[in-house]
C-alpha cells in the first residue's frame, strides 16, 4: 500500500474527539504514513515521539483592530501552507464547525484539489439544535467534504434531521488503543485510596459539563452505597465540579465519594472498578465507556445518542432512561452483587471492545477512506 501524507486538524485539548484524532495519526504513524497535525497546541496524548509525526502550530495574532481574534482565517491559512509545502495527499478534519469550513477554504487558498474527509463528533451538530445561526456553515462544510463520517448510527440519524442534505455519511465508530486500555494488575492502588477489599468500586469520568447529568451519578451511587460498602471515583474536571461538591457535602457517605480530578493515566483507575456511569443527556458515542470496556469494566448509560449503540444491555452493561436513577442503582446493585454475573459482563465488555470495536479494523477503513482521496490529487 502506497505511504500517505495525511494533514490532521482537531480540537487539541482534552476530549475524546481530540483522542481520537491524536490515537488515528499515532497509528497510522505507525503503518508508515506521514501524519501532519494542524493545530493550536500539540494534541495531548501525542507523548511519544514519531519520526514520521510533525505539528504545525496555527498561531493567531491578537491584533487590537480584531474585535476577536481570526482563529479560523489562521488555521484555514496554516492548512493551505501545509498542503503546498509538505504535498498532502488529504486532510482529515474532525468537527464541521469550524475545521470542514476552515479546509474547504485552505483548498480555495492554495488553489488544489486536496481531498477532505470530515468526522463528525457530536458537539456541533447538538450545538445546532440550539444555534441555528450555524447551520448553514455545518450545512456547507458537510457538503463540500469528500467525505464525512460521523462516529454513531445515532449521530448520523440526527445530523440528517437537523441539516437538510443528501451527503452520504458514513459510520465509524470510535475506539482505543489496547495495548494502552486492557486489564492491569495496578499494584496497591485501592489500598492508596483507602478502598476496603469488601467495597466495590464505580467509576465516572468526565469532563464535568452539564450534559454528563453528575447529579444522577451522585444520586445512583448514594442508593447503591445505602445497600452496598463501596466507593465513586470521580475523575475529571469542569463547570460542574462545585455543584456536585455542593452536593455531597452533607451525604453521611461523604467521605466515599472521592474527587480524583483530571488524571492521565485511567487505565489504572479502570483496573481497580467494578461499574461505569455514564449517565449524560447527551453523547454522540461516550468514548470513556469503550475505554472502561476495554480494561475490563462494564457500564451503565443512559438510553442517549451513540450510548446503546455502546452498551449492550443485559450483556456487557445496561441503558437506562435519561433520569432513571432508580432502574440504574438497581441493575448496578444486581450486578455487583453476583461476582459470576459480573465476570460474564467484564468478559463480554473486553470482547465487544476487541470486535466491534476493533482498531485495526477501524483504521484499516479510515486507510481505504484515504487511498480514494488520495487518487483525487
Ligand atoms: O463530550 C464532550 O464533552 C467532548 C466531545 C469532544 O469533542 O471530544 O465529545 C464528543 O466526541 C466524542 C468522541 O467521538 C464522543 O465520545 C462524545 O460522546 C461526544 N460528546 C457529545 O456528543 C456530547
């Protein structure tokens, strides 16, 4: 197969779109090809170094006649740089809003006839159900994408209810790296965080916005652990971390409640958990869930977006309705209290993990997506 140059543009920052992105162009690194990542800062699990890997910083001048400063004309401008200097043969560009808009422009600068491939995540096309000020600009940077994918059957239903268009789109659904998201022995970690060897362990991790509904995570480990000595870990950070704080400040289960904050390595934290909750009021796929899954941990999610396309229920996990606090503290109690039910449903979820959702395959499709770009140039 032929070695490809492929240009990369996400959100750099933490989130499972900026993962994705970054764990594609490791691995694609990997194959030989030549991954370009555009972005504002250098993608945050890009830790190890690749010969074949490079970033071009997109600076953006704070001029004080800008009202704003031009990210979008910088980063449009970095990519038309980047596809003349370095010979791109695509661009893969995850998000519509702005990055599909920012590279069917740096195409018109540069004057050449790259492919683009856009993958849809999810937040922009929920932010277009209540932005409708966006929806010609996502409309647009859909429609002159070569292709676009979109990482659920859920998210592909809801971008064609919410934007008028024909384009096909394409699901591929996200995955991890399993040499880095698989059981762990993690030594004395429990013991580190004063969890007992009778206490299960459940687990939420995110990044605290509203949509995660940390409420409902409080409110389902409160009942379990009225029946049940364990402990939440919470692992993450965000606007909603004083809430949930305010929350539990006077629950008599306090002090099993533990705030881990942001951490780097979860694979250790999955490896000592029992259940995840994953409880949003929205989620394109819920990529820590496949993550949790992959070491070993099953899930509960609410009956949202991508989730059940996730979870299998009663299989390696269960969907529960949007709120249904109750229905979720009683399947996790059901679960956590037969240790062979359990076991089945941590087989089942390292399974699903390694077949459905099996990376090699995934990017082997993302691979063939290319090649046909690539034959545009
Ligand atoms: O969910 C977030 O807050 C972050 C967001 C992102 O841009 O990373 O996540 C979206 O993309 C992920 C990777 O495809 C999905 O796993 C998340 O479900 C999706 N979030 C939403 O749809 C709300």
């Amino acid at each position: 197969m032929k070695k490809l140059k492929i240009g990369i543009t996400c959100y750099p920052t933490v989130g499972g779109s900026g993962v994705i992105a970054t764990e594609l162009g490791k691995m694609l690194a990997e194959r030989g090809h030549e991954i370009h990542f555009i972005t504002s800062s250098v993608p945050f699990r890009l830790k190890k170094i690749y010969p074949n890997v490079f970033f071009h910083e997109v600076e953006v001048n704070n001029y004080s006649v800008f009202q704003y400063p031009p990210y979008d004309i910088a980063l449009a401008s970095k990519m038309a740089d980047v596809i003349k200097s370095e010979k791109l043969d695509c661009i893969h560009v995850h998000y519509a809003i702005p990055h599909a808009v920012c590279a069917v422009l740096a195409r018109e600068i540069c004057g050449e006839n790259i492919g683009i491939i856009t993958t849809l995540h999810g937040t922009d096309i929920s932010v277009l159900g209540q932005d409708s000020t966006l929806a010609h600009a996502i409309k647009y940077g859909i429609e002159k994408s070569d292709i676009v994918t979109a990482v659920s059957n859920s998210l592909k239903e809801q971008t064609y209810e919410l934007i008028d268009t024909t384009k096909e789109i394409e699901t591929i659904y996200n995955f991890v790296d399993d040499s880095v998201f698989r059981p762990i022995d993690a030594g004395n970690l429990k013991e580190q965080f004063g969890i007992k060897e009778n206490e299960r362990v459940i687990i939420h991790v995110s990044n605290f916005r509203k949509i995660k509904n940390l409420p409902d995570i409080i409110q389902t480990f409160l009942k379990i652990r009225e029946q049940m000595p364990s402990k939440l870990l919470l692992v993450g950070d965000g606007p909603e971390k004083h809430r949930v704080m305010d929350l539990v400040k006077n629950s008599p289960y306090k002090q099993d409640i533990l705030f881990l904050g942001k951490q780097e390595n979860v694979e250790e934290l999955f490896s000592i958990s029992d259940l995840m909750l994953l409880l949003s009021e929205k989620e394109s796929f819920g990529l820590v869930l496949l993550e949790g899954m992959a070491c070993g941990v099953p899930g509960i999610g609410t009956a949202v977006g991508g989730i059940p396309e996730v979870i299998e229920h009663g299989v390696n996990g269960y969907i529960v309705p949007l709120g249904g606090v109750e229905q979720a503290a009683d399947y996790a109690l059901e679960l956590l209290s037969d240790e062979e039910k359990l076991n089945d449903f941590r087989r089942a979820a390292i399974s699903a993990s390694q077949t459905k959702f099996n990376s090699k395959l995934i990017i082997d499709h993302y691979e063939q997506l290319y090649e046909r770009l690539a034959v545009l140039r």
